[in-house]
C-alpha cells in the first residue's frame, strides 16, 4: 500500500522524512491531513520574469526579458521566490511560513515549460548546494559544468523560517516562453512521540515518503530554522546494528523541554 | 524530465527571390521559423546573434526528435530544397534530408517525412540543428513549412 496518492503526495496518517544529507539527520512527520485537498494544483502562470529584468547569459553578458515570462536566449536566473498576492504571510515568497507555524509544510512538485528548462533549488536562498568531489567543484543551474540541476520538474518540501530560492537556466539560443505548475499539499502535521516509531521509518523498516533536501553543505541558517521551530534539528539517522543508541538519543530528544514546549509532538 | 513536444513551423509573408546558401550559413531567400515555445515580438523565432538563421542550439543532454516534417509550396518557380543539418565545428553535416525540386510552377508540392524520427542527439550541449528552405521566387504565402518535433533527455 503506498504512502503517497496519485499526485505523489503523502495521504493522511501516513509520514513523511525530510532528509538532509549534510548532517545524515532527518526530520519525521505524520501527515494529519491537508488543507487543500482536492485542490492540489495551481497553474501559476509564467515563470516570475518581469519585463525590463536583467538576466546573465551562460557567456557572461546581460540579457533583458523584453516579455513578462518570456526567458532570453541563453540566460539563467537564481534565487527566484514566486509571488502569489499580498494576502500571504510574505508576500515575495508564497511557500514561506514563520517559525511560529510549525504545524505546517508544503510539499511542492514544480514542473517548469517548456520542459528542458532547467531548474534547480538554492537553500537556502542564495545558497548552491550541489557539489562534486566534496567542495571542489559546486554545481547548479548556473554553471556550465553541467551538472546541479534537472530538466523541468523539482520535488521539495519548503520547511518552515527558510527561504528557498528557484534556478532556472535556458541554455538553448532561443527566447522560451514559459509556464509553471505547482502540485502540493500544504500538510498539517505533528511529529511522532514514538522514539521506536522514528526509528523504525529512518531504517526504512516502516514505511514513509522520503524526500531528500539537495543540501551538502552544513549551513547555519538551516540547522537554526529548524530549531527555531521544532526545537531540534532532526534525527540522526543510525545502521540497524546501533537501535539501542538511536532510540536512546530520540527519546531525548522526543523528552527535551525545547521540543515539548513547541507542541508539536503526537 | 517530461518529453517537450512542440512544433516549429513558419510560412512566407513576403516575396522571397534567389535563394541562395553560402556553406553554413542561407544568406538569403531563407523562411523564418517559430513555434508556440518561443519567439519575440514579431512572432518569428528570435535568432541569437552568432547563429545561422533557423538554427537551433540543442540543450546539453537532451536529442531533439523530428518526427514529421512537411513542407507546402505553392507558386515556386525553380528549385525548393527543405534540408535538416547539424553543426560540427565548422561545418553542417546533413542528418536529414528532404530535397524536392520543383519547377511545375503553380502547383501545391509537399514533401513529408514521418514514422520512425530523426534523433539529434546534444550530449554536449553545442549541437546545432538547422532548417533550410532554398526557393527561388516565390509569392507572400506561397510556402509553409512545419516540423513536428520532441525533446527528450537522452538518458530516456
């Protein structure tokens, strides 16, 4: 039975495990429900170009959008945040919610037109995060090395206290005229207060949705957002042989008064 | 990603004489392309600066698939050639070819490829495709040209 529906977001009751791969720590969340059931879609229009904008082109020039949403030949675009009216909590960045929301993620599908757009995420904002061979060399949508980016579509979920940036490359030498799609579930969720549970879902012995965060590089900004809303930063994620270990630490963890006091445990 | 399928296509508003090709690159006579993917302001594709005209770049690690291609002439007088390249270097080479001399004067030609595609692959990221319409003397309308063609990854 999977844990996801036909959009590929998680069902109600199921969990979901937000990985990240720079600390082998992972958040779990039990889905309550979503709010936006049904409604899962949103055909957001172009891509957030705006005419008169200034892009720079894979040979290093500077290329003006002369069409709202139309991308200039050759150009890319970094640490784009999408708008969606002034009634949101920011009105720059639509999937962006306070600390103070911790009973909520959005888990976002974005799929870009044409579809050899490529896109690619930055967290947070303004941040690449793919790398080859350790630090040496750092990939992304914006550089030629040719790697740090996929065609067209992304899967994220955008946590709580932290921008994410959006990359977007056109490496054709042709004007595109774009479009976006956002499928996602604004889930409510609560965290297990199970430490055994936890561990059960981290050695894949239970089933859950796992998204993993393109982060390789340890960052500040993300380890205190996610204390700063859930009172921790994750769950290392242990071998099978170290149970007694793991469950020990979640159990603490799960215990702490800087958790506890954020509500968020069920 | 999720294949691309788009079509480019472009028609004769204005008289075109003498059409001529100079190695790489049509210097005249030559029919603008667009498609419902790009184009600028006049609604034919916007060539960047450095390219033959109707040339497209390929994105790095995708091939571009024809699938069909056909191509109508009405009014040609002398020779019509619908020709697919790719850019090697400094040269052209000829991955597709569709020549169709006509010299019937006001007749509706059309030339059509179809089925099995013509895959164009980019693993590098620098390989053109270019779409070469050679005709000589022909009337505002009088050709139309449409290509109806994929993007894929080249991992699918």
């Amino acid at each position: 039975m999977s844990v996801v529906d036909k959009y590929g977001l998680v069902k109600d009751n199921e969990l979901l495990t937000v990985y990240y791969p720079s600390t082998n720590k992972a958040m779990v969340f039990r889905v309550i429900t979503r709010q936006n059931k049904e409604f899962e879609t949103i055909d957001y229009g172009t891509l957030p170009l705006t005419a008169g904008d200034s892009l720079v082109t894979y040979e290093g020039a500077v290329a003006t959008v002369l069409t709202t949403g139309v991308m200039p030949a050759r150009s890319y675009t970094t640490g784009k945040e999408f708008a969606f009216g002034n009634d949101i909590w920011d009105p720059s960045d639509m999937f962006f919610v306070p600390y103070t929301w911790n009973d909520r993620v959005f888990h976002v599908k974005t799929y870009v037109k044409p579809g050899f757009i490529r896109v690619g995420l930055q967290i947070p904002v303004g941040v690449n995060q793919s790398r080859f061979q350790k630090e040496r060399v750092i990939g992304g949508v914006n550089y030629q090395t040719g790697f740090g980016y996929k065609f067209g579509e992304m899967e994220t979920v955008h946590m709580p206290e932290i921008h994410y940036g959006y990359m977007f490359g056109n490496d054709t030498n042709l004007s595109l005229v774009t479009g976006v799609k956002f499928v996602y579930g604004e889930y409510i969720v609560k965290i297990p207060n199970s430490a055994s549970l936890i561990f059960d879902v981290l050695s894949k012995s239970y089933p859950a949705h796992w998204v993993g965060l393109p982060i390789t590089t340890a960052d500040s900004t993300i380890t205190q957002s996610l204390k700063k809303t859930w009172g921790f930063d994750g769950f290392s994620v242990y071998p099978n042989l170290k149970r007694d270990q793991a469950i020990q630490e979640y159990s603490a963890i799960l215990k702490s008064q800087d958790v506890v006091s954020k509500g968020v445990l069920m | 990603m999720t294949s691309e399928v788009f079509s480019i296509f472009g028609s004769s508003k204005v008289a075109y004489t003498s059409g001529t090709c100079s190695g790489a690159i049509v210097t005249s006579g030559f029919l603008n392309l667009a498609s419902e993917i790009w184009t600028d302001s006049s609604g034919n594709a916007a060539w960047t600066s450095g390219y033959a005209p109707n040339t497209i770049r390929i994105p790095k690690g995708t091939a571009l698939k024809i699938w069909e291609s056909k191509i109508a002439v009405n009014g040609g007088n002398g020779a019509v050639n619908m020709e697919m390249s790719t850019d090697s270097g400094a040269t052209y080479r000829t991955v597709g070819l569709d020549a169709h001399s006509d010299n019937s004067g006001f007749s509706v030609k059309s030339i059509r490829r179809s089925g099995r595609p013509i895959v164009i692959q980019s693993p590098e990221g620098d390989t053109m495709v270019r779409f070469v319409f050679v005709v000589d003397t022909v009337a505002p309308g009088g050709i139309f040209a449409e290509y109806n063609a994929e993007i894929v990854e080249l991992t699918q």
